[in-house]
C-alpha cells in the first residue's frame, strides 16, 4: 500500500513523462516542408540525432516513473517495462506522424528512436548494476 509521502514523487514523475511527450508530440505536429530537398550530412545527422536524444529522455523520465509506481520490482522488470512503454510511444508517434502534413511514417525514425531508448537502458542497468556492486 502506497503512503500519502511517496505520492509527490509519484505525481511529479508521472507530471514529467507526459510532459515530455508532450514535447515530443509537438515536434511530430509540425508539418513538413511542402518542396522536395535533398538533406545534407549534418542536417540528417542533427534530426536523427534528436531523435536519439529525445527517446533517451522519454525512457529515463519512463523508468523513473515505473520504478516509484513498482519499488518493490526487480531493475530488470522496471527497464522492461519501461522500454516497451517507449517502444510503443515512437510507433505512436510515426503513426501520428503520417497524418501530418508533408510528412510520413518512417520505419528507420522508430529503429532510431530504440537506438536512444536501448542507449539509456544500457546506461541505467550499468548504474544498477553498479549501484548493486558497492553494497
């Protein structure tokens, strides 16, 4: 059972995730450019870098928030858990951006976006697994 003092945590991390896909549901809202172009290297780079950075977010914000909704779970569970969440959220996210116009659902955006949540897991359990070492 919940006590009225982890509630705050709870609310203030769930408050942030959604805020932060907010965010990035904002960003897929903008539409595309009507004229065909030809990105360059560093243009490509720096938007499927954000991509990168902006799914690494998403899964640290979703693992803090699944760990003070489950703090009895297993890191492992938590990391799970957490990633399928984001997972779901960058395919919701290129299927919302089919309907935006000059825009398009891309297969590759969501592979990009499991870069950045794979990432930040990896970093995570390395931390736990850490953490777990020097007690």
């Amino acid at each position: 059972m919940q006590t009225k003092a982890s509630f705050p945590p709870l609310l203030a991390r769930g408050l942030s995730l959604l805020l932060w896909m907010g965010v990035i549901f904002l960003f897929s809202a903008l539409p595309g450019s009507e004229y065909p172009y030809t990105p360059t290297l560093s243009y490509f780079l720096e938007r499927k870098g954000a991509h990168v950075v902006e799914y690494a977010a998403l899964m640290f914000l979703a693992v803090r928030f699944v760990a003070a909704l489950f703090p009895r779970e297993a890191v492992r569970n938590i990391l799970l858990l957490s990633t399928c969440f984001a997972l779901a959220y960058a395919v919701s996210d290129e299927l919302h951006q089919f309907f935006v116009p000059y825009r398009g659902a891309k297969m590759s955006d969501v592979l990009i976006d499991g870069l950045g949540i794979a990432l930040m897991g990896t970093l995570l359990w390395l931390a736990a697994d850490r953490h777990k070492r020097r007690r």
